[in-house]
C-alpha cells in the first residue's frame, strides 16, 4: 500500500539504531531491500536494534515484521512493539513464513518520529535476523 510506512535496516541513523555487534549479509536468499543484519549467533541478551518510524497522525497501526526463513535462525527471537500503551513482547519463529511481510498485530501509536519496534536476541541460541519492519494505518 502506497500509505504504508517501511523502515529497512539500510535507512540507518536516526531510522535504525543499533546495539552490540551487527553483521550486514547477503549470505541468505530472501533479505527485503539490499542486505539484513545478523547477530553472528554471538553477544546474546547483549544485541537489539530498534527501528524507528515517521508516524504522520496517532493512530492504531498494524506492525509487521521482515525477516528471512532458514534453519540456521532461532525459532523464539523476542521483538518489541514499543507502542502508546506500553510495551508488547510478540517471540518471532525465524525458521518458518519466512521472505515474507509477518503481522505482529495492531497497535496504538502518536505521532512523529519516534522507536516503534526493537528486534533483541536475549534468550536466543540460533542466528538471529533483523530486516525490515512495515507499519499501516488501520
């Protein structure tokens, strides 16, 4: 949808900000845009990166999630919707509906330009992958 707001780990600063040891990749088939960010399945519970996104007017929006499907990601990667009413913790399965735009549910946002998701690897074992994030007006 033309309305639709997508952030991409390419926008880089102020758009995504990143903690810890990143890797940008091409390795894996399926990445949204250029490339993706990895964690190297090292510094656990130490990396996140967080998106943030140009809201035009509060609203309720839809958040989805970009990431690739392999077997080498972790199968429980905890993401953040940093919403209006708080914070909701929806455990992403990296290993499945992969190369594809994943709904996290709708949430109420206001308006600016302002964090609204963080992909972190605290209680992950396997690769994780942080890509792109779309949100859209309900």
């Amino acid at each position: 949808s033309p309305a639709d707001i997508v952030v991409d780990d390419s926008d880089g600063f102020p758009w995504v900000s990143v903690s810890g040891d990143w890797v940008l990749s091409q390795d894996l088939p399926g990445n949204y845009g250029q490339a993706y960010l990895h964690d190297n399945r090292a510094g656990k519970g130490l990396l996140s990166v967080t998106y943030r996104a140009p809201i035009p007017e509060a609203g309720d929006y839809e958040v989805f999630v970009y990431h690739l499907e392999h077997d080498v990601l972790d199968t429980e990667v905890p993401v953040d919707i940093l919403h209006e009413d708080g914070v909701a913790t929806v455990l992403v399965n990296q290993r499945v509906d992969g190369d594809q735009w994943k709904s996290l549910g709708s949430y109420r946002f206001s308006a600016g330009d302002i964090p609204v998701v963080r992909i972190r690897n605290d209680d992950t074992r396997f690769y994780v992958i942080a890509d792109a994030i779309r949100l859209r007006r309900n």
